[in-house]
C-alpha cells in the first residue's frame, strides 16, 4: 500500500486526482482513511493511497512527469473577491 503526506492546501479531491487521476477516487481515499471527503486536512498528515477502481493512468502520469501537485483548497481570497463586489441586482 502507498502512502502520501498532505501538503498546504490540498484537500481529499486534490490527493485523488493527483494520486488516481480521478476526483471519483476521494470517497475511497477518504474511507480507507476513516475521513470523510470534506474533512480539512492537515499538513503532514499521512494518508494511505489505496487503489480504486476509478483510476486514470494518463493523469498521474502527467501529474509524475511534470513532478507537479495539486493544492487548491486556499479560497479565501477568491471568496473575499467575490463577497466584497458589489453587485446589482434585477428587482
């Protein structure tokens, strides 16, 4: 069995794409960890990559090659952008 450390901001469905090249492989990654696919988590942490029947080769294999890692849970800014415009709105 593989495992993987969790880095800043990444989130059970970057781990699953970046280790299975398939976001449908979280909730296997999630249960074989005893997490729940929306849970934070922690940098450092050490998670047990299982296989999964959702598994795309050509994916990880980019992700290996480009020696690249997906970290996209950090929306905050994005979130602070968005509720800090002031919109108009249709009545």
């Amino acid at each position: 069995m593989k495992s993987t450390n969790v880095l800043h901001n990444q989130n059970m469905f970057d781990i699953a794409v970046e280790k299975q090249g398939d976001v449908r492989s979280a909730f296997d990654l999630a249960m074989s960890n005893c997490l729940s696919v929306t849970d934070t988590l922690v940098s450092g942490l050490n998670l047990a990559v299982t296989d999964s029947e959702y598994k795309n080769i050509d994916i990880t294999d980019y992700y290996y090659r480009r020696n690249q890692q997906v970290a996209t849970d950090n929306l905050s800014n994005v979130n602070q952008y968005i509720f800090s415009q002031t919109l108009p709105f249709i009545l």
